[in-house]
C-alpha cells in the first residue's frame, strides 16, 4: 500500500482514537514524538555532508556565492509578496472584528520568549562548538559550519578526496536510513492526529471559522496562483513538481514539521532533475529562512488581533505590520515555538497586546498542517528556480565557449570529415 494512502488510513483512525477515547488519544503521541525523533537524529548526519559535498565539487567558489546570494535574494521577495497577500486578504474579510478576546488564556505564553534577539541569531548561526551544534539540533550552524568545509575542500584540491569520499559513504547511508524511518511514517502520523484532537478538540473553532479560513484561502492562491506563476516564468513543470513531493508535504502536514521531511524532500528533488549541489545548499537554507505558509499565518494573525482590539488597520499600519515582519521572520531559525515568537514580537513592536495571540493558539494545529506543508512546496520551488537559472547560465556560457572556438568554416569542415570518417 503507498505511504500516502496509509497516512490517510492514519488521520482517519487518529481523529476516531482522539474524539471517541480521548485518554488513548492523548497516549498516543509518543508514537508521533518517536517518529520525530528517527527523523531528527538523521537529519544533521545527512544535510553537512550534502552541503560540504556539493560546495566542495562547485566550479568556484564565486558559485557558491552566486547561489547563496539568488537563493537569499528569491526568499525575500517571494515572502514579501506573501505577507502582502495575507495582510490584504485578511483586511479585506475582516476577519478578528468581535473576537471574545478577553476569554483568552494567556498562560500558554509564559513558556515562550517575547521577542527575538538578532545578536543572539548571528552566534546561533556560528557555533563555538560544532559538535553541540550538532547535539542541539542547530541547523543553521551546521549550515554555516559546512559552507567553511566545502570551500576549504574545494582550495585544497585532489588532497580532499579521501575525505569526500568518506563524506558520499555517509550521506549514501543516511539517505538509506531514511528510506526507513519513511517507512514508520504513518504510525507518527496516527500518534499525531490522536493527540491533536484529544488534547485540543474543537472548541474553539466556531469563534476563530473566519481566522481559519482566511488562513487557508491565503494558503491556496500562494499553492494555486503565486507558485504556479513563478513556476511559469522560470519554465519549471509545476505540477510535476507537486506530484513528486506530494506524499512528503502530506507527511509535513500532518506532523507539523517540515523537518520530518528534509531529508527526503533533497532525494526528492534529486530524482525530478535538480542537481544535488544546488538542492542540498538551497533546500537547507531555506527551512532557516524560506518559510511561506508561516509568514502569511503571522500576517493573518496581526490583522485578526488588530481588529479584536479595534487597533489602527489603515494602509500606513498595515504597510507597517508588513515591514516588521520581513525582518522579523528571517530571525525564525532556530527559535522554539517559532511562529507564535515571531507573532509576539511583532505585537510589541507595533504596540499589539499578547492576548489576542492566546486566543489563537486553540487553533494553531489546525492552521500549523497548512503552513508546514506549504513551506515544503515553497522550499522545493526554491530549490528548482535556483537550481534551473543556474543550468540556464552554464548552457550560455558553454554555448559562448563553443562559439569562441570555432574560428571558421575550416574547423567545422575538418569536425565533419572526422565524423564520416569514424563512420
């Protein structure tokens, strides 16, 4: 049976579980913790080798520049332009107008820092400790620590080569690894859905329809307008696209973890045609730093808090929420309970209270599926728009090199006689 049919077998049998035995539910969810667990422990082990690996085996490292810097470059325009959807979409609906905001609780975010540090970000990002970096699960860091790898890799030469070589071996076995850990992938899902709707039931859906909604509306046109245009213009098969990661932005989206498919996902997209040096820089890069369906989830969220509390929602704040967020969201990496921090820090900076955002958090499951599994098509479409501008520059440079070398009718004359010749 294919894992996405299994998976649905799961959400099916976890929502009964959760909603007809509760308790059961509730106990369930180590079955989902084990499966992120599996999924976590291999996910370092893959992704530094990959990365050293596909930095160390670039032309130059003026590549790896050029990459890092239209991958940085396409993440900031696309989430602006989301944020800009949502922002508009949300003002447009209304949604928040009403909203029994003093019934939130707020004790859910006492756990949860109220804002995020950038200096703490950048020594997130540079480790003192690689091997705590990788304990800790930081991803940014181990990025950041493979990019010195591989460039040093690649300025030392043929005398790299025993330690590539070893490096291929463990990223050969860790993708095998996966292919495992895939394999349990619906027992995770089942533990998940039993849980959710035990623990959180549906209490506070009627109240918050218009938030979910306009949530998922705002997801659908950037699945079903936004990345199909962009798509287009790069000349990428879209569609294709989906068909091949389907099954692992499913996954996401019932995990509510991107992570839980990063590995898979560069395999993935290795096997639609990306190259593996362009898909294990950007893919990486961009779970710190590409992440779509969440930006828009925090500018829906903004608006609805704006208008519970009757704030200022003219176009003046609202180009202001979106500016507060296009810096805020790209200091998500490696922050606890990402979404909700970002979402925090950009009340107070616009001057919003905190328990509003409380309210929202009796549906955050719900709206988490979509903007996890949205934040995997938008890696993957990522990954295919660098990965296809820079096969698109290497094919004018060769045809720039072919037409350099040939000086004249004689030299091709000569090539043809060759060719009749071996014939």
């Amino acid at each position: 049976m294919p894992i996405g049919v299994q998976s649905i077998i799961a959400v099916g049998l976890g929502a009964l579980i959760g909603t007809f035995a509760p308790g059961v539910g509730e106990q369930l969810k180590i079955l989902g913790d084990l499966f992120l667990n599996l999924v976590q422990v291999v996910v370092l082990p893959l992704v530094f080798p990959l990365i050293v690996l596909g930095i160390a085996r670039m032309e130059s490292v003026k590549k790896v520049g050029r990459i890092a810097g239209k991958a940085i470059l396409y993440f900031e325009i696309v989430t602006t332009v989301i944020l800009v959807i949502a922002v508009g979409l949300a003002k447009l609906t209304g949604i928040g107008k009403g909203a029994p905001v003093g019934a939130a609780d707020t004790k859910d975010l006492d756990s949860l820092d109220q804002g995020i540090d950038f200096h703490e970000l950048i020594l997130h990002a540079v480790p003192k400790n690689i091997f705590a970096a990788f304990s800790e699960g930081n991803l940014l860091g181990a990025i950041v620590f493979a990019l010195l790898v591989g460039v040093a890799m690649a300025s030392i030469g043929e005398k790299s080569e025993p330690f590539a070589s070893v490096l291929d071996s463990v990223a050969t076995v860790m993708f095998k690894v996966v292919g495992y850990v895939i394999r349990v992938a619906p027992l995770g899902v089942l533990g998940f859905i039993s849980y959710d709707v035990a623990h959180y039931g549906f209490g506070n859906l009627r109240s918050l329809m218009g938030f979910i909604g306009v949530v998922y509306a705002g997801l659908a046109i950037v699945i079903g307008v936004l990345f199909p245009l962009i798509a287009a213009i790069y000349r990428i098969r879209y569609v294709e696209l989906l068909k091949a990661i389907g099954n692992l932005a499913g996954i996401a989206f019932v995990t509510r973890s991107s992570e839980a498919v990063l590995a898979p996902l560069m395999g993935k997209l290795e096997e639609f045609g990306l190259s593996r040096s362009t898909t294990s820089f950007v893919v990486p890069l961009g779970y710190s730093f590409n992440t779509d369906g969440s930006v828009l989830y925090q500018a829906a969220g903004l608006v609805f808090i704006a208008n519970a509390y009757g704030a200022d929602t003219s176009l003046p704040a609202l180009l202001l929420m979106v500016g507060v967020l296009v810096l805020l969201s790209k200091g998500m990496a490696g922050v606890a309970s990402a979404g909700v921090v970002v979402l925090i820090a950009a009340g107070n900076s616009i001057g919003l209270p905190a328990e509003g955002i409380a309210l929202l958090l009796g549906v955050d499951f719900i709206v988490d599926m979509a903007r996890t599994g949205v934040n995997v098509v938008g890696n993957a479409l990522a990954a295919a728009v660098v990965d296809g501008s820079e096969k698109r520059r290497e094919a004018k440079d060769g045809m720039g090199e072919a037409a350099s070398h040939d000086a004249g009718p004689e030299p091709r004359f000569a090539q043809a006689l060759q060719k009749d010749s071996a014939r």
